[in-house]
C-alpha cells in the first residue's frame, strides 16, 4: 500500500501543471455528470483539490465508495477550464491514473454534514468529535490554539522565564472547589488528588531558589459547566516570580498578551500597556462587576436617595442602582426581553422608564415617579430621549443585578458599546475577608495565600472587612482571565491570617506542611498570576462557548460521551485500591 504524498491538498498550482503527483485524503463530494465524468473533491488538513475522473474504470474503483473514505490518488495535473477563485487550488485539477482506497467509511449516512457539523446539537457533536474535527471551521480553532500556546511560549521564555512541570498526582488542598481524588493502591485508605492548580508547588520553587517560572499548566477542579468554563480540566498559562511586587507581575503580562491578541484575534486591537486599574469597591460601584466589560461606556449611579418613599414597593428600604441610556430606541418588546434575561442570570428583576422627547416620565415605574420629576431628572442628569434602567435589593445585589442589567443595555446599544476590539484591566485591591453567604462566618475572599495589604500590622489592628490583599484579576471584554497575588511568605502572618477565620497554625502546618516548612527556611517576596489559556483562546477566536476551542471537550454534565467516561470499571480494579462502592438509592 502506497500512502506517500508527493503534495498535500492545498498545495499545488498551476505551475505544477504537467506534473505527475500524488495526493491522500478524504472523500468530501462528487458531483457526478455521467458514468464517465465526474468531479471529485478530495479534502485533507491542509485544505482541497478537485480530482477529475473521466473514464468508466476509474469511477468504478469509486462507486459503492461512501463520503469520508481515506483515498489516494495519483495523476497529473492540469490546468482548470472553469477555475475557481475561492480555493488556492483552484486553477488546476488532477486527472487520475490509479486511485487506491486506503481507509472505508462503511457507513452510508453521517450523523451530520462535515460541513456543517457546528449546526448539529452539541450531544451529537461531541459523541462524533473525530467528525466534527473534520470540519475546516472547527479544525482551524484547534490549530489557532496551538498557534497561541506555541507563541505564549516562546514569550515567556524570552522573557527570561524557566518551564518547569509540576506533578499531577498530589495532595488534596483547598482551593475553593471541589478535588478530583485518586485512591492510591500501595497506601490503602488514603488518596492522591489531582491539582486544581499548581499553587502551592509554584510557590515552592520560589523558595528553592527559582527566580521565574511558568508553564502550561492542566488543572483540574470538579465543577459544573459554563459558556466560559469547562467542567473537569482546563489549561492556564501559571507563572511566578522571586523577589517581585505587584508591579512586576502587570508588566510582563501587559508586554506578553497585547501583541498575541492583536495578531491572532478576531479584533486587530488590543489594549495596550498600561491597562485600566479598576479597584474592586470602583468596579461594583460604577460597573456592578469585579469583571466589568469596558467595552461599554455606561456606568451605574446611585438613585437610592431620589427614589426614596416614592410609593413604588420593591424600592422601599433598598439600595437602588440606575442606568442612563442616552438614544436608546428599543422597542417595548425588546426592552421585556432584557428586563427577562435579566432576572433569568441574576435570579432578581429590573425596572425601568424613560424621559421622552417632551421631557415627560413614561413608561415602566414612572407612575410613581411624577410628582418628584424634578428631582429624579436632576439626581441623575436626565435629557429628553434617555432610558433609565433600574436595579434595587441590599447593596451588593443591587449593584450586580444593575450590573448584569447594564451589560444587556451595552449590548443592545450599538452607541454604547465597541465591539471590534479587546479592553484589558486590572481588579486590584480586593478584599482580604468576607462575611460567607452560607456560613455567616468570617472567610477569606480571594485567594488565602495573598499577602494582607499592611501585612501583621493590618491583621492585629485593623477591622478585617476593611483590610485588603495584594490580590488582583485580569479581565478582558467583561471576562475574567486570571486571578493572581503577591503570596503571603511570611509564616507569622500566614498563621495570623488563618487564625482571622478560625484556623490555628496546627491547621496551617497540616493542610500546607510543605509550603509552611519551606517559608521557614527563608522565602524570597514573590508573585504571580494565572491567566486560563481556554478563556484567552476562546476571545481571541471570537466564540461564544469554550467548547469550541477544546479539542475533546466533555459536556455540560462532566461526561466524555465520545469515550463514555466516567465509566464503571470492574471489581478487581476496585479492590486493587481498597475501593468498595455503596452507591445510596435515591428515594
């Protein structure tokens, strides 16, 4: 068997015209005039090239031959009488001497078009991914994501960082959520967990000695599916670096990211260095958000005080958020879809009217707000033709349903919003503590190992809501990238940091004894960052879904229904690693 390429199928010209070649791939089409002339296109990664069959022998060695059969064909090339400028082939064709079938599709019909796998449902996408990969137009997302990762590379090395791999069967730690656990054969009872992240390990070769580090790091986290985030495993660009402040940290991602969006992304522009540094109390204040898309010009004011005893129920004793969209023609229909979608995301309504072009309130609530027209209009600077869009509840719900809110208003406003372009900013001063939703209790509200802003100084004599980290997230077009610190590398304050939320240093030495011991040992100041390589690939290729840019993604339930994981396995491989199932039935 014969497999040798001479040319690949995207490869040949019309000054190969003459010559004897050889080419493989897939059956794609035929398009059949006669029993003795016929048109095949024959696809492989590269792109296609039209095959011309013109005698009946040779469509015989085709008939019974099923679309996305592996072929190889060897002719020679002419010139096309009727060419095609849409293909880089297409002033040539090759007239075929020997046509070999090298691999059979026994099936008649495909679960889709290859085409136009992407119309499929997604279960059917991703049962057949080895199809849907055919498609050019999702295969050229997977081979921009290797372009991406091969240029964050080659960045970071020349920014004089070291590649180093962490290990992936480790401990479990508590990294906000849940551990993938492996039991472990020769220590029955206890188990290995894969790593949600690199952290603590990253922060250890700080202590060995290492000045700066990255990878292309997998992480794995047990958590349910978004359309920004895979259930499973995700890949992040993870980096440190020794003796380094916060400062260092934004000028080597300012300096590594810009240039890839702008030449592989969607949009040719990207921000560029220095990026908006938005505190996080600014970013729900005017953008009701820690990931605010600055795409969107319109910020959230405070109409607490004008709207105030104005009769209208959902706004009594509340925080009320507004914003004021100037222009906005929307329709009444359209504004119901919004103020819908609104509360499906955010799970509370919104509200809304408008100051029409007499300069009457209509519209919405504004019944009840007639007889302070006034006062509303100069509370928030209102011009005739301006929409007001409204979110009440306790401050933090207020200013994230106002947020949400606002993100939909952007959207539907082409005024407001650029859309050809990528807006990076920092989040930065987030709070050390929070009161959690569920305990009540004092909690850390980022990451525990940032370092306190004011260190052992603010922990002893500061009220803890009101300390701050040095902890910071990259955003991009209302997504978040990454969340980064400088790390907490004084064992004193690590300890006193914990203790704030009710963990003593016994619990520190044993939920981190390798990271605790090697800070004692004299640990250089350092941080670093994580942007998600997923989430970078998906905004640069311009996707809605991070499916899309996944080679083998699993679905919105943590299956891989291609390879029907997770699976049962058989009962010898069970007690192999001291594992009995007792599966409760549900009642």
């Amino acid at each position: 068997m014969v497999q040798s390429r001479t040319h690949n199928c995207n490869q040949l010209r019309l000054s190969d015209a003459g010559s004897k070649v050889t080419i493989v791939g897939w059956y794609d089409n035929m398009r059949k005039v006669s029993k003795n002339l016929g048109f095949l296109v024959l696809r492989d990664f590269y792109g296609v090239t039209q095959v011309v069959i013109e005698t009946e022998e040779m469509m015989a060695k085709l008939n019974g031959v099923n679309n996305e059969s592996t072929l190889s064909v060897t002719g020679v090339v002419r010139e096309r009488s009727s060419k095609n400028g849409q293909l880089a082939t297409g002033e040539i064709e090759v007239v075929p001497e020997e046509i070999e079938i090298l691999g059979k599709c026994i099936y008649n019909e495909l679960p889709f078009e290859i085409n136009r796998s992407k119309e499929a449902d997604e279960a059917t996408r991703l049962k057949y991914r080895y199809l849907d990969l055919r498609n050019p137009e999702v295969k050229d997302k997977i081979v921009l994501r290797s372009k991406i990762v091969a240029e964050l590379r080659s960045s970071m090395i020349a920014h004089d960082f070291l590649e180093i791999t962490t290990p992936i069967l480790t401990c479990s730690s508590p990294e906000g959520a849940r551990d993938y656990l492996v039991p472990s054969r020769n220590h029955p009872g206890k188990f290995y967990a894969l790593p949600q992240a690199p952290q603590q390990f990253k922060q250890i070769l700080m202590t060995a000695g290492f000045d700066r580090y990255f990878q292309i790091a997998p992480c794995f986290r047990d958590e349910d599916a978004r359309a920004d985030r895979s259930p499973g495993e995700f890949y992040q660009l993870d980096m440190e670096m020794a003796f380094a402040s916060q400062e260092d940290v934004f000028a080597v991602i300012e300096d590594v990211l810009p240039p890839i969006f702008a030449k592989y992304g969607k949009y040719q522009t990207a921000s560029t260095a220095p990026f908006a540094r938005i505190s996080y109390k600014e970013a729900m204040d005017k953008y009701g958000s820690d990931k605010p898309d600055l795409r969107i010009d319109l910020l959230l004011q405070d109409a607490t005080e004008c709207m105030a005893d104005c009769g209208f129920e959902p706004f009594a004793g509340q925080t009320v958020k507004a914003i004021v969209v100037d222009g906005f023609t929307a329709t009444r229909k359209v504004i119901d879809k919004i103020c819908a979608d609104v509360e499906i995301q955010s799970g509370r309504k919104v509200y809304w009217f408008k100051l029409d072009e007499n300069g009457e309130l209509v519209g919405g609530i504004s019944k009840f707000l007639q007889d302070r027209k006034a006062q509303v209009i100069e509370a928030l600077g209102l011009k005739n033709g301006d929409f007001v869009g409204l979110a009440a509840g306790k401050l933090l719900e207020a200013q994230k349903t106002a947020g949400v809110l606002r993100r939909y208003l952007g959207a539907a406003s082409e005024k407001h919003m650029k859309t050809e372009c990528y807006e990076f900013c920092w989040i930065v001063d987030f709070p050390m503590y929070e009161i959690g939703e569920e305990s009540g209790e004092l909690e850390f509200c980022h990451n525990p190992f940032s370092m306190p802003q004011g260190g052992m100084d603010a922990l002893l004599n500061e009220e803890p809501l009101s300390i701050n980290a040095y902890q910071y997230d990259l955003v991009c077009n209302g997504v978040e990238l990454s969340s980064g610190a400088v790390r907490n590398h004084n064992p004193e304050v690590m300890v006193k940091a914990f203790e704030m939320v009710g963990l003593g240093e016994e619990d520190v030495k044993a939920k981190f004894p390798a990271m605790y011991n090697a800070f004692c040992y004299g640990a250089p100041p350092h941080a670093g960052i994580a942007p998600g390589v997923d989430r970078m690939v998906m905004l640069i290729a311009g996707e809605d879904s991070i499916r899309e840019i996944i080679p083998f993604p699993m679905n919105k339930t943590a299956q891989d229904v291609m390879m029907g994981a997770p699976s049962e396995v058989e009962e010898k491989q069970l007690r192999d690693v001291h594992i009995k199932i007792d599966i409760q039935e549900k009642e």
